[in-house]
C-alpha cells in the first residue's frame, strides 16, 4: 500500500494506493486541489470565500459552474434542516476557536453578541446558479458539503 500525503482547505489528506502515484498523477491532484482551495478555503487570503468576507457592500461571485452543484445541496440542506446546516456558520465556528490561526479559544461574551445578528443562508445569500450574490460582506464556510464532493 502507497500513502500520498498533502495539506489542503484547513486539514490533512491522505490517498492510499495499491501501487504509488506517478509524479504527473501527484502534481495533477496537487493542481486540482490548489484550484479548489484558491475559490473555497476559508484559511486562505487570496480565496473567492475571502473576497466574499471583506466585501463591506457585498457584491455578486462567480464560482465555477460546477459549484452550482454544491449549492442546490446547501439549499435542499438548509431547508429540511430548518436552517440548522448553513454554510454561513463560519463566524460562529471563529467565535468557538475555530479560525484561520486555531486559537480554540472560545470567545463567550461575542458568541451571545452575535447571535442577535447572525446571517442565514436561506435569507442573506441570493443565488443564480453557481453565482452568489450578497448585501455585506459574509463568512462563509462550505466545507462540509465541499469536501464530500470535492472526494467523490
């Protein structure tokens, strides 16, 4: 058995092989998953899930059309859960110790703050196809569906 090992969107990966990649098969999963991160790491500066978070008047962001995919799965998930699974959990994740530096240092007094203003998937975020579009600037974080079609 072969281990082929990287970092990538906020955690580790692992691809077990009978037999090793070849370096053209590495550097091509290298390349996707550079692609996938540059659009929807949260982790990243330079990510379209970052431009969304400092954008103060919001805008419109056009994703690759295959995220149109994802997206309608966030909306099927959004609405059978009562808006408890929303990709605009993000700040409540940096509220709870989850941010970009992994403080898991939790922040109380904020956390109660918050929630009298906390943004929803279902009313915040306006969709056509695999573009969002936004009033303020959001803290998205797509990786629970991301990274199950991202593997798939």
């Amino acid at each position: 058995m072969s281990r082929f090992e990287f970092d990538a969107i906020g955690t580790s990966w692992e691809i077990d092989t009978p037999t090793p990649l070849c370096h053209q098969t590495r550097r091509q999963i290298l390349e996707l998953v550079e692609r996938f991160d540059r659009i929807y790491s949260r982790f990243r500066d330079d990510s379209l899930i970052t431009k969304i978070a400092e954008a103060e008047h919001g805008g419109t962001f056009v994703f690759p059309a295959g995220a149109a995919q994802m997206f309608d799965l966030y909306d099927r998930l959004h609405k059978i859960t009562g808006g408890g699974l929303d990709p605009l959990v993000r700040r409540d994740l940096e509220l709870l110790g989850y941010d970009r530096r992994y403080s898991l240092v939790p922040q109380p007094a904020e956390v109660s703050t918050y929630a009298s203003k906390r943004t929803s998937w279902g009313s915040d975020v306006f969709r056509q196809g695999s573009t969002l579009i936004t009033r303020s600037p959001l803290l998205i974080d797509l990786g629970a569906v991301g990274k199950a079609i991202s593997s798939t």
